[in-house]
C-alpha cells in the first residue's frame, strides 16, 4: 500500500485510541515489528485555537515515525486547517480526520461521528484540510450515525473528490459505540465505491480474521485498535515474527518493562501524570498484579514489579528465543534509551 510518498508495508494500521496511543505505545508496537503504519491520540482543533500553547506541550509525535498520522478532530472548517497547518509544521508526516469517534463529549461540539450525519459539513471540513496542507490526508469513519443511516459510501465518495488519499472504516455505527458485531459489508461498499487505499477495522484479532475481511471486502489494509492493548505484539504474529498465541508472563513482563522504559523516555507529562495513564496501560498484559499496578505512585515502583516477573530480562534477553526482529535504526534526533526510569 502507498499513501503519498509513504510505502505502508505490512498494509497494518494501529489505530488512535485516547489513553493509550501515545509515542511509547507505537513505539513499542513498531520495536515488536509487524506494524505498517501508526496513530496519535486525537487532538481537538479548538484546543489548538483556543489554548495552542497548552496544546502543544502535549504533543509527543516526531517526523521520524512516518509513516504516522496526527489525528485531528472539529466541526469547524477553518479551524480545522489551521490546525492541520500546525501539526504539519510541527513534523506531522500525515493528518487523519477523526470522524469516527462516537464518544459524547467529542459528538455534541460537532465533531467525530457526528459529523457523518451532515455530509455537506463533512465535505467542508476535508476539504478545507486537504487545501491547508501539502502531506498526506486520510479518514477515520464509522458506518454512520445508525444502522439505518449508513453514509459511509457517499462520504467515502466525497472524501476521495476533495483529495483524501486514504480512508479507515470501522464496522460499526455511532449508535452501536463497541457494542454488538461489526457489519463488515459496509467496508467491502466503501472499497467499490473508491479507488484509494481502505483499511478495515473492526473486532480483528488475529491474521486469519484479517485474512477473511479481506477476502470478504476487498479492504486492502487493517487498522487495529482495542486487540492492541496489553498486546502490542498482535502485528508481529500477523506478519509471523511471533508465535500465535499467548507469550508467557515473563515475555509480556519484559514487553510492558520496556513500555515504562519508553513512557519515562518520550512523555511530555509529569511523572506523576504518566504513571496515572501507565496504571490502566500496563494493567491489560495480565500479569497477576493487578491491584499493585493501578495503585502505582512511581516509575521505580513499577520497575521493580516488573523485573521481578519478568526474571530480569528485558526484550533483548528474549529476542532470540522469541525470533524478535532487531531493533530499527534509530534516526539522528532521537534520544537513546536511558538505562532506567528512575533519577540516578
């Protein structure tokens, strides 16, 4: 798959999830191997507007992740392109428009899925994005508002008119939110509706339900979100790095010992606020230590819970033994791994 100058191979997207997708996370996914393409959390174009300052001490995105996306949400046009105007001259290799996001507080100012139920809106915002800036544009939407309001297909439609290059479907509507099963019909509408590249997202959790969207869609790529976390080596075992299955504790011990390593290396929040986000993250790899994880207080506290699970060896010790791929080449502004989180 090619979006703009940007090859995505393997043709896998790890989808924007608020909470959890921050430069760590990709980061890691991408360390695991597997992973095509990655996401940022959404970003409000009010913010940007309103609080840009305060804003932009949040972004922890850098150029050198591409091929990645910065997702941006809004109602409003003109706020939208200055916002993308911004991101792209922070670095953003890629805008994604979030019209997809079903939750309420982004609904009710107008943005997300709710912006599939006012096409002429819908189109007014891409639009005037794609206008704004020179890289890549994509898409994130939903079915529709309801299962009987499905509009996908004519905004997939529109979307590609004003210059989008690729679009990511969830099988659900806004109505659903994750509840009840995905339809994946509507994605294999959108693909014969439009000539850019689609990715199909929705309840996909190993390779062979990848390996049936596709055949059953004609999706050309899969965007990955909620089987992520507490997960991130599901794209290494689609593209056959990994064994499929469940890795023992001491794997997903070293997995989450290197998620804290990166958390400490790449957020822009306080300690105290990171380790807050590192409670939920780090309690999904199911290490039997639940209440001890969403009770954490600090980075050292965490280490040492996890070096003792995972016997003291980190992702390296394993590598061999699980077939890791190496480690990517690290571009010249990146920062090296300190040797621990914790202040000498």
């Amino acid at each position: 798959m090619k979006i703009g100058s940007y090859e995505v191979e393997p043709a896998t997207y790890l989808a924007p999830m608020a909470g959890h997708t921050n430069r760590a996370f990709r980061e890691l996914c991408r360390e695991l191997g597997g992973v095509g393409m990655v996401c940022t959390e959404l970003v409000s174009s009010q913010a940007l507007e309103y609080s840009r300052q305060r804003a932009m001490r949040f972004f922890d995105f850098a150029a050198s992740e591409a091929p990645m996306a910065v997702q941006l949400f809004g109602a409003e046009p003109q706020v939208m392109a200055e916002a993308a105007r911004l991101v792209v001259d922070l670095g953003a290799p890629m805008v994604d428009i979030n019209m997809g996001c079903w939750v309420p507080k982004v609904v009710k100012k107008g943005g997300g899925a709710a912006l599939l139920g006012d096409l002429c809106q819908a189109r007014s915002v891409v639009e005037a994005v794609c206008r704004a800036v020179e890289v890549p544009v994509t898409v994130k939407v939903r079915s529709g508002l309801s299962s009987a309001q499905e509009t996908a297909v004519p905004f997939a439609r529109a979307a590609q008119d004003c210059g989008v290059q690729a679009i990511a479907v969830h099988a659900r509507s806004a109505e659903q939110g994750f509840s009840g099963s995905p339809d994946w019909s509507v994605i294999g509408r959108v693909c014969q509706a439009v000539k850019i590249p689609v990715f199909g997202n929705g309840d996909l959790t190993t390779r062979a339900e990848a390996e049936t969207m596709a055949a059953a869609t004609g999706c050309q790529g899969w965007m990955v979100g909620r089987a992520a976390l507490g997960a991130p080596w599901i794209f290494a075992q689609w593209a056959g790095l990994l064994p499929e299955g469940v890795p023992p504790v001491e794997f997903r011990a070293a997995v989450a010992l290197r998620h804290l390593h990166l958390t400490a290396l790449h957020s822009p929040l306080s300690e105290h606020q990171a380790v807050r986000e590192l409670r939920g993250q780090l309690s999904r790899y199911e290490l039997g230590i639940r209440e001890q994880l969403v009770r954490l207080e600090s980075y050292a506290q965490a280490e040492k819970l996890l070096i003792k699970i995972s016997d003291g060896a980190e992702l390296a010790d394993l590598r061999g033994s699980w077939h890791l791929p190496p480690p990517p080449a690290r571009g010249p502004c990146d920062r090296e791994r300190p040797q621990s989180p914790v202040p000498p």
